[in-house]
C-alpha cells in the first residue's frame, strides 16, 4: 500500500522510510498516522472484490495495510474474522433491538492485541530486525509473544510483576523472554523503550509504534463487512458499500483500540465504502480514567491519574494514545462513561449466562458501559450498536471465580444430589 506518515500533533508529514516510531518535533508524544493514497486504493479494491475472498483472516485486508508484501510477511496464525453475533436476551433486556457483540476473544492469544501484533511481526520480517519487544500488562505481550513464534522471531516482553499468571503463562508458553517489572505498566513501558533504544530492538509499543493501530484498524472492516452480510437477508444491505452501526463500545486503557477503530472507519468513509462515521462510546475504568477526564472537560492533553483497576487490560496511569482516544470519541459525536470495578464483575456472567461469551474484566466492561449509556438515556431502542468483547475470560481467572462464584460441594451420592433441589 502507498502511504506516507503524518504527525497527529503538528501535521508534519514524513516519508514512511525517513521515521521508523514518532515525530521527531514531538518526540515520544509525536504519534504518527499513516495516511494511504485513496485515490489508487480506490482504483483496485472494492467491497465487493473483499467479499469475494476466501481468506477469514485480517489478510483479507491486506491492501488496505501498510505492509510491502503481507502475504509473504505474515506471520502464519489466523487472526482475526472473530465472530460478531446478533444478540437476542441481553439486547432485549436492555430495551435494544439491534445488540451485536464482537468476540475477539477467540484470537489465536485470546485478545484483540493480536491484530496489532499480526501487523507488527509481518513489519518487522520485513525491515529484517533480530529482536522485537513490547511492555504490556499482559494480552499485548501474549500477542506478541504468539506471533513472534509463529515468525520464529525473538521476543522480549516487559510486564507488571502483578499481571495475572494466566497472562504471563501465556508468554512463557509461546517462548517469549519475559522481564517481569517491579513496578505499573507504565513503567514498564519506559523501561522498554529505554531497552529497545539502547540494544536497537524494534518497540512494538502501543502507539509509539505506527503500525499498532493499522493492525487494529482490521476489527472496524470486520464490523462493517460482517453487519452487511449479517442483514443482507433483512433486504438492508447497502449497493455497492458496506453498512455501519450507530454506536461503537469499546474498553479504553491506553487508547490505541479505540484509535484503531477510528482510523479504520476513516479510511472506509474516504473510500466512500461506508456513508458515515458511527458513535466510538469510550468505556473507562472509574479508578483509571485519564481519557474520560480529558473528554470530560473539554481537553485533549491527558493528565496523569494514579490507576486502580481489577480491569488490569485498561488500567493505565497516563495512557500512551490518549490524544487520539479523545479526538475519536469527541470528532464521531461519542462519549465516554465510566464505571466501577463492581459494574465489570457483575457484567461478566451476564455476558457468559445471557450470551454464552467469556469475557476478561477491561472487555466486560464495554457492556457495562453499555448499560450505563442505556440507563442515562443515551443510546435510542432502534440504534445499532456493537459491544467490542476484546479479551478472553481465561485471562483472569481469579476475576472471574470472583465474579461467578464457587461450586457447590456434595457427597457422592443421589441423595446429595436430590437435596439440590435443582429442577
């Protein structure tokens, strides 16, 4: 794909080969944004040409990426065409006829991460870097970690010593070289940029990164292709494009997620594929919620908060895309909400009993944003809306006992069984 780099700050624009991370003007906060060339894209891609592959993964897409040759640099994992479903007894118990979840916890690592990840690992084959390294609080990493095996390419991993152990048995698993930080994510954050510049591994770190969110974009083409096959039938689809929901939930930690899905409806709606940008609903942790404070109170620089979260996903001192997360939530007429640590256990088996979907708590709590959006008369009963489920319930399984509670213990006998009185 022909594109060029420009800065989000000041507008500077670079050819993609002259910067490899940010804006040299801005150092770490000068996030850069590739910007294709939608003239030529338009004159070889359509939906329909996309429809028409065979391939049910984020390669699908790949001319819509900025990779030179993703078919020969991708790594071999499938990811992404996770499913978007259509929901029936939650959507109805919250008054909304027009509910679809999108579970990107069946990812090869169980995340959303994967996208990004995917994207990464083909870039680096291509530049023919030896190491290649991230800090995460732990789906980033797993991610990263899984399709570096897949490329057979080194990983080091800087995580939080107080991720859960499901995360970090998930990068020992895939053979990543995980360096386990005595202190937030966003320490080791810094400390992996500091690591990266000093030995020149390639820092896949969340927006410093460009190419992060080009991998995460891929869930926005998913939505969009996906709800136009899904209502094809209902005689709604859209000549010649693709269809778009009302309103997006996403969990924002950091920010690159909900950036990622920004950037992807951009490019649709610049290919003239879509007909308008949905609402992005930016969902916070109430005890880590530097991104909603900024929406909030009409700003865009973020401002560090001390994070206390069981959310660990989204749980983020000074999150590293937050400008972008704002503009994408404020320029689509969204909003942000926030909700407490108790909102997010309780929407878990709310997920997993009315749905069948096992959340982690940061993805669980899109749908409890959700229902604070519905309660505060946000969201109108004939929108449609699409709850992003970014991560696995395996993740955390502590959260999840939490949240579910305990079995219960019998002696071995009918009898025991009986007393249940489970009919």
């Amino acid at each position: 794909m022909d594109y060029h780099l420009k800065c989000t700050l000041c507008g500077e624009e670079y050819d993609r080969d002259a910067v490899r991370y940010v804006c040299p003007k801005h150092g770490d906060e000068g996030i850069l944004d590739t910007i294709p060339d939608y003239a030529k894209l338009a004159e070889k891609l359509s939906p329909l040409k996309i429809s028409n592959s065979r391939d049910f993964s984020i390669w699908r897409y790949a001319a819509l990426l900025p990779l030179e040759d993703p078919r020969r640099s991708a790594p071999s994992l499938q990811v992404g065409w996770t499913p978007l479903y259509r929901s029936v007894r939650l959507g109805t118990g919250l008054g909304l006829s027009n509910l679809y979840f999108k579970d990107d916890g069946r990812n090869p690592s169980a995340s959303f991460k994967d996208r990004a990840s995917a994207v990464l690992v083909a870039k680096a084959r291509e530049l023919g870097v030896r190491i290649i390294t991230t800090a995460s609080t732990g789906n980033a990493g797993a991610a990263l970690a899984a399709l570096a095996a897949a490329a057979k390419l080194p990983a080091v991993i800087f995580v939080p010593q107080t991720a859960p152990q499901a995360k970090i048995a998930q990068l020992l698993v895939f053979g990543g070289r995980v360096i386990l930080v005595k202190g937030t994510y966003d320490e080791a954050f810094d400390l992996c940029l500091e690591a990266s510049r000093s030995f020149g591994w390639y820092c896949r770190n969340t927006a410093y990164n460009p190419y992060t969110v080009e991998g995460k974009k891929t869930a926005s083409f998913e939505i969009c292709e996906q709800l136009t096959q899904l209502t094809a039938a209902a005689g709604k689809a859209r000549p010649g494009g693709w269809r778009v929901p009302d309103r997006i939930f996403v969990p924002v930690g950091d920010g690159n997620i909900v950036s990622g899905l920004w950037k992807g409806l951009r490019d649709l709606l610049a290919l003239g594929w879509i007909e308008k940008m949905p609402k992005l609903m930016g969902v916070q942790a109430e005890g880590s919620a530097a991104c909603y404070n900024a929406w909030r109170a009409g700003r865009e620089n973020i401002e560090r908060v001390n994070a206390t979260t069981l959310a660990d996903s989204i749980s983020a001192d000074l999150p590293r895309d937050g400008v972008r997360a704002v503009r994408a939530v404020r320029e689509t007429g969204g909003a942000y909400l926030i909700v407490t640590d108790e909102e997010i256990l309780a929407a878990i088996p709310e997920l997993g009993r009315g749905e069948a979907i096992f959340s982690e708590p940061a993805a669980a709590a899109a749908y409890a944003g959700l229902k604070t959006a519905v309660r505060d008369g946000l969201v109108k009963s004939d929108e449609t809306v699409v709850c992003m489920v970014t991560g696995n319930g395996l993740k955390d399984i502590a959260s999840a006992m939490k949240a579910a509670g305990e079995g219960t213990v019998i002696e071995p006998t009918l009898e025991a069984v009986k007393r249940l009185n489970l009919e």
